[in-house]
C-alpha cells in the first residue's frame, strides 16, 4: 500500500489461477468504471518498482486535471502512461492480463487511500483471489528480461530511470 503524498493508491499482486475467469475480471471492472475509486488489472511481468506505478498515477490525474488525457477513462489513461505508449492496444499486448499470465496486478487510486483500500478488498473478496508470497515486491521479473525490455544496462536503477522516462514521454510522442 502507497500514500505518495499528493496522489493515493494502493496496489496488491495476486497468483492467476486456473479458475479465476478473466473475462468476468475485466467484465466487473468495466461494469464500475463510473466509481470514484479507478481498479485497474494487469500483468506487473514487466513493472520495476512503485515509484513506476506512482508516477503513472500522478501523471494519469494530473493529464485529467489540465484535460490533456489521451484516453476517455482513467483506468485506460493509468494504462497508457504505465506502459509509455500512447495507443491502449499497445499498452495493453504489454501489460494486459491474459489467460497465460502468472500474475496479476491490481491498483486502486482516484480518491482517499482508505477508500481505495476498501474498493481493492471488495474485489479481492469477490474473486477470492490468492495474494503473491513475496508481499507486493516489484520487481517480478528477472533484471536481464527487464533490461532487455527497457533497452539499456542489467542495473535496478537504470531499468527503473529508463522506465520512468517512458512514462513521462507519453505526452510528447
């Protein structure tokens, strides 16, 4: 869980399982995307670290705030800087929840973090999902598939630097 300060979130990481329907996931998500609170699901194999996701957040509200968003929703706008690209489809081939995904990352983040926290229990429970062992540590992959990713040196801060630039890139692509 994460108070960045100006903008609050929090985020949990789960197994996928066998059972666990993804189409009935995203159906759920689509269905309340008029709520306050913005969950967005998706696969963190490509995620460095939380500074990612907060900087993704800060950038997605304050894209809205100045009505210079490239998406219609929040949720879709969270998606496009974390991936640091400006096409949804694109963002999401990267980092969309498939049925081959090992796990699935979901942030809450749009109001108070306790109202965050409560809408990620909610959809926690209702899906019965089966939290990651290592406690939400970012990241999940190894660092040579990262660095392969980003494009630059197998170091930790390099690959989150580099990630980071992607994000605030966005609008200027």
């Amino acid at each position: 869980m994460i108070n960045s300060g100006e903008k609050d979130f929090c985020f949990r990481i789960f197994r996928n399982s066998t059972s666990l329907d993804i189409d009935l996931l995203l159906e759920f998500l689509r269905e309340r995307s008029s709520n306050k609170v913005i969950l967005q699901i998706l696969d963190p194999n490509l995620l460095i670290s939380v500074k990612q996701l907060q900087s993704a957040v800060y950038h997605t509200e304050k894209s809205f705030e100045s009505k210079r968003n490239i998406a219609r929703t929040r949720a879709n706008e969270f998606l496009i800087r974390l991936a640091g690209k400006r096409q949804i489809s694109n963002a999401l081939k990267l980092l969309g929840i498939k049925e081959s995904s090992q796990y699935l990352l979901i942030i809450a983040f749009g109001t108070t973090l306790e109202n965050n926290k409560k809408e990620l229990e909610k959809f926690v429970k209702q899906f019965s999902l089966i939290e990651y062992e290592a406690k939400n540590s970012l990241p999940i992959s190894k660092l040579k598939v990262l660095s392969t990713y980003y494009e630059c040196q197998e170091d930790l801060i390099e690959i989150e630097k580099t990630a980071l630039e992607k994000i605030a890139s966005v609008e200027i692509l």
